[in-house]
C-alpha cells in the first residue's frame, strides 16, 4: 500500500527506491534519513538496510491500483536521479507515470544537472505531459539556485521549486518559467532558523512572475506551534491540475499486471548485500 502523506502539497508518496546519500547543506537533517535508519537491521522491514540505495522493482505497478486518482510525491524517501540509478530504471519509472496519466504525479531531485540532461535526452517523451510536474531543491545561493538555471533549461510542461529548508536569504534570482514555489523552513531536532524577509522576497519574487506560491510552514523544533500562516493568512496556491479519465478497475488491473512483469528484468541482490544493478536484459 502506498503512504497517505501529511506533506500539505500532496496526497500520497510512491517510493520505486528507497535511500539517498547527502550532496548540500539542505540535506544536513534528513527525515528521510532519519527515519529509515531507525529501522536498520531490522528483518523484513522495507528499509531493513537504513538508508542504503535500492531498488523497489515491486513498486512500479502501485499507482494502477490506487482507488482513485491523487496527487504523488515521487520518491519521498529517496532521488531519482541520483548517478547510480541506471538511466534504464528512471525510463520505467517515468513511463509508469506516462501511462497512470489520471494522477498527479510530482518529482523532486537534488540532482539537476542529470535531470536537465535526462528531459532533454532520453525522457523527452514525457516532457510534454501536464500531468508530470519535474522540481528541483533550493536551500541557498550556491548549491540551490543553480538547479533553477538547471531546471529552467529543462523541457516540461509544469517546473517547481521546493524552497525547503530555505537557509539564507536567496535574493533576485530568476524564475520565469516556474510554476510553482513552495517555502518552507526546516523542522525537527537542530531546524535552523528561516527569516520571514527571507520568505518575504521570494514571494515578491513569485508574484512578479506569477508563480504560484505555496507556503508550508515556519518549522522549527515544534514546527506545530508555529504553523504555516503568513501575513496572517494561508498561502496554498498550485498549479492547475490536469488528470486524464481514470480506466476501470479490470483495465488497471490489466497494466499492474504487465508492469509486475516487466519489473522482473529488474534483478538485485538479496536486502542483506549492497546495491548492485543488473541492466535489463532488453534496453528501454
């Protein structure tokens, strides 16, 4: 079963992999992290190996066999894009939100530079697809704002940034193109401290544009007790939505079926052995 996510953007993840690895400062305190590696060692647990890269072939059906269509965070627990997922996977991976065109589906990568080569090469089938909306991290100067750049000469239908945690104040940057921002500040134990100017600026920004603008919290230790309300009202804005008719249930059932198959091509080593990838046996 797929997660019924309390991520304020979305309803639901999807996780075709599972564990990353750190690359910027946004990274400093994974959730995701945090959360797998409580679980490491564990038998049979699905992050069994904490936060380690894999696979989830077995995952690739799950958006058929949702009862109706929702908006997908893909890959909450992990990055597509990361460079030892082969670019045969990704193809998959993206092909099965071509096909489950009644959802939303949301991608989220720290690795822009892959992403904008991938849109420009081998993924540009879906690129038009309004249904597939392609973001890209933003903490700070260095490491954030040149995966807008990426992402900006990237071909797509529907661009985001997720502003999260923002660290610093980013000051003008360019975002023609952009559809979508979402700000927010980091939460939990050790959440550096968001500045309101900060947030301030980038919605001056947004509204220059008109981009959507979405604020999803203060964060904090306690990110509750300081809520998501700015100017004292709730910013929730999002691009349009554009599902497709959704089949019947024997029809999704239909494609589960042959995405259950055609993940067997994918083969890994046991939970207990460290990632390694066996390429298709017949290219994508």
């Amino acid at each position: 079963m797929s997660e019924n996510s309390k991520i304020e953007w979305t309803d639901t993840t999807w996780n075709p992999l599972r564990g990353c690895t750190k690359i910027s400062p946004g990274c400093k305190h994974c959730y995701a992290e945090t959360f797998a590696e409580r679980f490491r060692g564990v038998p049979g647990h699905p992050y069994e190996q904490g936060f380690d890269l894999r696979l989830v072939p077995e995952k690739l059906s799950e958006p058929f066999l949702w009862s109706g269509p929702r908006t997908v965070f893909v890959n909450s627990m992990s990055d597509l894009f990361q460079p030892e997922v082969p670019d045969a996977y990704i193809e998959d991976v993206v092909r099965v939100m071509v096909d489950a065109n009644w959802h939303t589906f949301q991608v989220l990568t720290k690795r822009s530079e892959r992403l904008m080569d991938m849109l420009n090469g081998p993924l540009r089938f879906a690129t038009h697809h309004q249904h597939i909306w392609w973001g890209v991290s933003v903490e700070d100067k260095r490491y954030g704002l040149p995966r807008v750049k990426h992402l900006r000469k990237a071909p797509a239908a529907v661009k985001f940034l997720s502003i999260e945690p923002l660290l610093e104040d980013l000051g003008s940057f360019e975002i023609s193109g952009i559809d979508w921002a979402i700000v927010g500040g980091e939460s939990g134990h050790g959440a550096r401290r968001m500045k309101q100017e900060w947030v301030e600026n980038i919605l001056h920004i947004c509204r220059g544009e008109k981009v959507a603008f979405f604020f999803k919290q203060w964060g904090g230790v306690h990110k509750t007790t300081r809520g998501r309300r700015l100017h004292r009202r709730t910013y929730d804005e999002m691009p349009k939505l554009h599902p497709n008719p959704m089949p019947s249930r024997p029809e999704r059932c239909t494609a589960a079926t042959l995405w259950d198959e055609r993940s067997t091509r994918w083969a890994y080593l046991s939970n207990t052995s460290p990632l390694i990838f066996l390429q298709p046996a017949v290219a994508v």
